[in-house]
C-alpha cells in the first residue's frame, strides 16, 4: 500500500510504500534515515484504499562524508 505522510502541521511529507499496516504508536524507518512515529490514521473518504499517515519525525541520523 502507498502512504501519504503528513506532518502534524497537516502538510505533506512523503510518501511510504509498505505492506505493513500501520498503527497509532508504530515506528519505522524513512527513506531520508528518519525514524518517524505514526500519530495518526487518516483514510481518504473519496478513496478508500488510500490512507495517509499522520507522522512525527522522531530522529534523524546524521551524515558525515569523510574525506
């Protein structure tokens, strides 16, 4: 399935396409090396095979190049 990701300011992030469905509470890793925390479910009453995920980005991993 294709995730919209929103932020909690109501914006949009992203996308995620995953299998896995997703619950209030849930964690994963983003494409960007964020660890995001789903708070909250949103399904798109004109498509309902079509969910966004209200996320908060809990860390981020920092990258260094080294010379």
């Amino acid at each position: 399935m294709k995730y919209l990701l929103i932020d909690t300011h109501k914006r949009p992030i992203g996308t995620l396409v995953s299998d896995k469905a997703y619950a209030v509470g849930d964690t994963f890793q983003g494409q960007d090396a964020g660890t995001y925390t789903v708070v909250g479910l949103n399904w798109f009453q004109q498509r309902p095979h079509s969910q966004s995920l209200t996320v908060i980005l809990q860390a981020h991993a920092k990258v260094t190049a080294k010379a």
